[in-house]
C-alpha cells in the first residue's frame, strides 16, 4: 500500500524536513500518488502512498487523530475495516473517512494496544503521541509488510526499506557475516532480525515497539504457539475450503483492479479457481511466467488447464538475457542478496502486471502451513520414528517412494536425525568452496541447524517454519511487487487459517505419501485435475541452470570470480569456485544456485558496501564485470 518513514532525535532537536524528503523519495516507487511529513519536536514522519481503498485525498498521512495528539503511519491492509468500522460506530465513535487508515486509528485509540489482535490484514505503522513524546510502532502477524531501523547514538530511524537507512548513518554501512554465513551455507536468509547489514535490523513478526525518553523496548504481542493451541481444529476439508474462500473474499476489497499471480502450481490455482466458481470473476487477470517447452519451471501445461475459462492471461518470458539486463536493477531493488533466481521470475511478473492491476494475490504461506516442501517429509518420518509408531513409519515411506520416485525425503529424514553441528559441518563440506576461517568463525552460531532444521514432530516443523523461514519469501514479494508499484496480497496468511490449519491433524498435512491433503481434498471439483493431483513443486522457478552457461553469462561469472574484489572478500575460494564453474559448464554438474549466490553477493558488496556513494553501476564497471 504505502512506504513509511520516521526519525525520533534523543537530543530533542527537529528531524530535518530534507531529510525525511529525501528517504521518502528513495521509495517512491512504493508510493507514487500522495506523500506527507509531520515533524514536530524530536519526531519526524514520512509517508508515500499507493491508493487502494478510499482513494479520495482523505486518505492522506501522515493522519492526525480527531483531536490532534496522535499522528500516524500505516503501510498495508486492515481487510476487515468494514466490521471493525460497524463495531466502533456502535459504540459511538464516528469516522471522517472511509479508509482503513482511520479505522485502525479509531481502534488504537479505543482498544489501546489490544488493538491488533482484531485486525485481520497485513501492516507495519507507527503512532506518535504529541502528549507523552512517545512512538508506538507495530509489525503484523506474520511480516508480510517490512519494519526495518537503525539505532544510533543520537538517534532512531525507521523505514519500509533498507536504502533510505543507509543515508542515516554517519559512516559507510558493514557486512554482517554471519547473515552471509547462513545465506551461503543454507540458502536462508531473515531468520533472526538481522539484515545483511551491522547497522540496520527489522522488527520481527508479530512484535511491537515502543519509544519514549530515548529507551527503546521490543516486546512480542503475537504468540502463533499459544494461539495454535487455543485455535479449533479443521474436522473436514468442507470446513477449510469455507474459510479459504472467505480469506481470499476479504482480500477482494479494493477500490483498484486485483489480479492474480498464477505460477501453475497448486496454491495459486486454488486461488484462481475459487475466484472463478465461488466469486464469478471471469474477468479475472493473471500473471505468469513460462518459459521454452522442456525447460525447468515451466508451467504452461498446467497455466492452460484454465485458459478455457479466463479471456485476460498474460505472460513474461524471462531467459539470461534479461536477467542480465535487469540485474543491477533487481539487486538495487532488494538491498539483500537472494539465494536463488526465482524471485526474478516473480519480479517480471509483477513488471508484467503493473500495467493492467493494482493489487495481486498469490499463494505464499500454504507451504508452511501444509507441509508443502517435500523435505518436510523428513520431519514427518521422523515424528513417526520418535513416537515409535514404525508400522506408519514404514507404509508412508513405501507411499513416499512410489509417489514421487525420489530419494529426497528420505535424505531429508537421516538428515534431520543428525546433530545439530554435524548438520552444520555436512552443509559446509557439500559446498566445498567456503574458506576455512570464515566457516570457523560463523558456522556455530548460526540460526539454522537447530532452530530451522532441529524440529522433532511434524507440528513443531511447520510452527519453526512460521517463525524462522516464511519471512524472506514474504519480503521478496513486498520488494518485488512494490518496486513497481503493486500491492501483494497473500490469502492462505489469514491468521484464521493459518491458526486452525496448524491446529489440525498431522493427517491433514501429509497422508499416503502426500503433501497439502485437506486442501487438495477441499478443492475437488473446483480445481482441474491435473493441477490438483500434481505432485512435484516448482513455483516460480527458472532454467537458471541453462541461463549460467550462456556466453554473456560466462563473462559475467568468470568477471566475477577472477576480480581482486572477490578474492579480497576471504569467504569463497575463487579457485575452487571456478572449477565448481567449469563443472556445471560441461554439464557434469548443475551448481546454478551456488553460482548465483556468488554473482549476487560479490555485486551486493561492491553496489552497498564498497562503494556505497556510487550507484551500482560504476561500481560494476569499476570491477570489469561486463
């Protein structure tokens, strides 16, 4: 919906105007049709904002409170304004504006910080209280909108993006390595509240914040444990299926067009389905990416089965040119590296749809909810070993095995049996190219091995899931759509859903050998078969692989590993990196996620670190990369 900003000074000087102009104007993207500043005493708050609901100036921010003492900012969606507007009118309180932006304000007001148990949306805000000289500040359920600061000496700063903090700091910004460590060793990133940079953190999921007499304090306000137990269980895929269908309802509300972005895969054609049968939308826009018949990611055979229903499917065609062409832009765009290439695809989708909608939904968060990834198999497998209950143990690793015709559950399963450090150790040695002393300083204290991949039940899974990895996909989706202006709505993240399905029965997650079962058995006869029985899971993935043996590829890479840049970073052997390259060039190996891991660090470093008062592509230049 919107961008925000704010700075609270500790030496009661004004936050300059300039200043707060110029952070804003560094997302603008997020916000091209309205902006507004309130500085007053030690406080300064911007906003940009995208209009989605109410798009009369009424919803304009900074926005004051009827009597002057709060000024607030709010970027995302409280979907359930309208019932929470009704409830507030009957108890007297009358509203200005039809916007959800005063409707959150009215709830704070009355039901103090209460508030956001009753909100059912996405949202980061802050609410300055020109009486005690305080700032309150929260951050939603799940963090599919960002809250990123920085704590200085003399002052706090806060942002929707990481760019505008930089500018705050009074010396060039450091690498945080230890976020590299994971980023390189793992493939994860945002499972703690660091970023990849020293100086600037997020406020975690579901937490508040609160300044007042320069004392900053973080408390968490949302508990998905504690809810989880209080939440009623699911009984039948009838009773998913209806409050599915009303999450995605919800998530209809918008005075702008709203379209779909459909990969192909179960999830986001549920979406598209039920829009089709339970809400008539058959003037229904989606966005996809395909790509050459054969080549890894594409979906279109699967993207068709609704083409006889549907008159506006639109798709983009990414290959390694364009990834090429848009790639300083796109590592800009997210100011953290990425460990693979898929949330390019995502981001020419969101190019793709910018054009025709304002607002998007997809299909992020049934994952986590439904054990969607196929290594959660191995937690399950394990669950069952530890409960002894070895006859199940036996007959779902046969389902396993004859379903899918992998061994990677069972990988997964002897994997995740193993010792924390020796996890670690395994994930370092398969990588084979990290030096030594980087991996002796980082590898035991990194977030992963124990508490992403030390689960001991299937449950315990899926709630570390939640609160240790959801969190990177949702940001790629809010960098990728807001870069061009769209807002990203994700209807399998209502809280109600992702309260009661976490709630329910192991069964209902994985049975026979297969993932996500009460929503492929509540989606009979609304979904197309062959999307609704499909087993393997894709995404929005690419042919990454192909991509990085092209020849404009080729210079770029070796560039890259031969530069002084990336030898003086003392993380990745260069030589060892190259022969790793020389392999998956001859086709004896297919290391393409490693390989882009190294191209997006090296220009991560040279575009934010290095040369952070240049823009990236001098710094590019400067190293010969092209």
């Amino acid at each position: 919906m919107c961008g925000i900003a704010g700075i609270i000074r500790y030496d009661e000087s004004s936050p300059q105007e300039r200043t707060l102009r110029t952070m804003m104007q560094q997302m603008k993207h997020r916000g091209p049709d309205d902006e507004g500043v309130f500085i007053e005493d030690a406080a300064g708050l911007g906003f940009v904002r995208l209009s989605i609901i109410d798009l009369s100036p009424d919803g304009h921010q900074p926005m004051l409170s009827a009597d002057g003492r709060y000024a607030m900012v709010f970027n995302g969606e409280i979907f359930n304004y309208v019932e929470l507007r009704e409830e507030l009118q009957q108890q007297g309180i009358t509203f200005r504006t039809k916007t959800d932006t005063e409707v959150l304000l009215q709830a704070y007001l009355h039901w103090g910080q209460a508030c956001m148990h009753r909100f059912n949306g996405m949202w980061a805000f802050a609410i300055y209280d020109r009486q005690e000289k305080s700032l309150f500040a929260c951050r939603d359920r799940f963090g599919i909108k960002p809250f990123y600061y920085t704590h200085q000496a003399e002052f706090f700063g806060f942002c929707s993006e990481i760019p505008p903090l930089l500018g705050l700091l009074p010396e060039k910004p450091a690498a945080n390595y230890q976020s590299i460590f994971d980023y390189l060793a793992f493939n994860r990133t945002d499972q703690t509240d660091s970023t990849f940079f020293q100086e600037v953190k997020k406020l975690p999921h579901g937490h508040q914040l609160s300044i007042k007499d320069g004392t900053v304090r973080i408390s968490k306000w949302y508990d998905l444990r504690e809810r989880v137990a209080q939440a009623k269980p699911f009984t039948s895929p009838r009773e998913y299926k209806e409050l599915l269908t009303s999450a995605i309802g919800l998530r209809l509300r918008s005075d702008v067009p709203v379209g779909v972005c459909l990969s192909g895969g179960l999830d986001s054609s549920t979406i598209v389905a039920t829009l089709l049968k339970d809400f008539n939308k058959t003037d229904l826009n989606t966005f996809s990416a395909v790509y050459k018949q054969g080549q890894t990611g594409d979906e279109k055979e699967y993207i068709a089965e609704f083409s006889p229903y549907l008159q506006h499917m639109h798709y983009t065609h990414p290959d390694a040119d364009t990834l090429e062409n848009d790639l300083l832009e796109f590592i800009k765009a997210h100011a953290e590296p990425i460990p693979s290439t898929s949330p390019y695809a995502q981001y020419k989708v969101m190019e793709l749809a910018k054009d025709k909608v304002v607002v998007t939904l997809d299909g992020q968060g049934a994952d986590e909810e439904l054990a969607g990834y196929h290594y959660f198999f191995g937690f399950f497998f394990k669950d069952l070993l530890r409960s002894a209950r070895l006859g199940k143990l036996g007959g779902e690793m046969l389902q396993y095995l004859n379903n899918h015709r992998s061994l990677y559950g069972v990988k997964s399963f002897a994997y995740f049996l193993l010792p924390e450090q020796l996890k670690t150790s395994l994930r370092v040695g398969e990588k084979g190219y990290l030096m030594a002393p980087f991996v002796a300083q980082y590898s035991t204290t990194n977030a992963i091995a124990g508490k992403l991949y030390g689960s001991n039940t299937l449950k315990d899974a899926l709630l570390d899931h939640f609160e240790n990895k959801l969190e990177h996909l949702l940001k790629w989706e809010d960098m990728n759509s807001m870069h061009f202006s769209l807002e990203a709505r994700v209807p399998f993240l209502d809280y109600r859903l992702v309260e009661r399905t976490l709630a329910s029965a192991d069964t209902w997650a994985i049975r026979k050998g297969i993932t996500k079962y009460i929503l492929r058995e509540a989606m009979k006869g609304v979904l197309p078969e062959k999307i609704r029985l499909r087993m393997d899971k894709i995404g929005f993935g690419t042919p990454q692989d192909e991509w990085f043996r092209e020849p404009r590829w080729q210079a770029l890479v070796k560039g890259i590993l031969k530069s002084r840049s990336f030898k003086s970073r003392k993380l990745i052997d260069p030589e060892i990196a190259l022969q790793k390259y020389e392999q998956h060039l001859s086709g004896e190996a297919n290391i393409a996620k490693e390989i882009w891991k190294w191209v997006h660090l090296e220009l991560w470093f040279r575009t934010f670190i290095d040369k952070a008062e240049k823009p990236a592509e001098e710094a590019a230049v400067a190293e010969n990369v092209y």
